[in-house]
C-alpha cells in the first residue's frame, strides 16, 4: 500500500508545481535568467579542469612508456 501512497503524494505535488508555475511564472523566467549564467560559468569550469586533467594524465602517460 506504501507503493500506491507514494504514487498518490507525488501526483499531488506535481500539481501544486505546476499550479504554482503557473501563478508564478514571472519568478520562475526571473529566476531561470539568474541561474543561467552561474550554470554555464560552473560548466566551463569543469569542462576546463576535465581537459587540464586529460593533458595532465596524457604527459604523465608518454612519460612512463618505454622508449
């Protein structure tokens, strides 16, 4: 019976949200253009230290390998 009240709850709650969407969609496009430019500062942050980390482990790579 939990499975079915889980189920119940969540349909619940999504209405509200978007009940609330709805009633609030200026907030939402407001809050939408705040968080963008802190999501593509932290994604190029990572995009940057992933590629560092590649030519980090590549040279630590070609220094290992017999010659």
């Amino acid at each position: 019976m939990g499975k079915y009240v889980g189920i119940v709850v969540g349909v619940i709650i999504v209405a509200f949200g978007i009940i609330g969407l709805f009633g609030w969609w200026h907030y939402f496009t407001a809050l939408c253009k705040g968080i963008f430019p802190a999501v593509l500062i932290f994604a190029g942050a990572v995009a940057v230290i992933a590629g560092l980390s590649e030519i980090k482990d590549e040279s630590a790579a070609k220094k290992e390998e017999p010659q």
